[in-house]
C-alpha cells in the first residue's frame, strides 16, 4: 500500500513539473504574440509611482524589438525578461 502511495505521488509530480517549466518558458518567449501581450501590459500602467517602471519596461521592450528584428533571439529574451522584471512581474 505505501508503495503505491509513493508511487502515486512521484507520478503526480512528475506530471507537474512540464507545466511549471512550460510557464516559465513562456515568460522569455520572443515572438509577436507575446510582445503584443507585453506592450499591452505596459500600456495599462498608471499613476505616478508606476512611471519609472514603464519608461524602463518600455525602453527595454524597444530593445527586445529590435533584437528581434536583427533575429538576435537571445538578446530579445533577455529584453524581455528585463521588462518583466522592471514591471516587477519576476
């Protein structure tokens, strides 16, 4: 019985793991989609204590888009990351 209980429990978690690691991937992704969603999320910024943050998340996703468009991906990816975190979504 406590086999199967074990048993149960790593196949549980094993089956978790893809998902948490597909939700990270997903917060680097570097194509149009996701930096429509960003710029949106940016966009929907307000008050003054949030200014800093856009003007350096909106600076950043202008580099990521222009790293993208020189199809340097790991640049853009970094750039994203860089605005997500100065959104404080990191």
């Amino acid at each position: 019985m406590l086999k199967c209980t074990l048993a149960a429990i790593v196949l549980a978690a094993a089956s978790a793991l893809p998902a948490l690691a597909e939700d990270a991937m997903m917060s680097a992704k570097c194509d149009d989609a996701s930096m429509m969603k960003m710029q949106s999320d940016i966009d929907g910024m307000t008050g003054s204590a949030m200014m800093e943050k856009k003007e350096m998340a909106s600076k950043e996703m202008m580099m990521a888009k222009d790293s993208m468009k020189a199809n340097k991906m790991d640049d853009c990816k970094m750039h994203m990351d860089n605005a997500m975190k100065s959104m404080g979504k990191m």
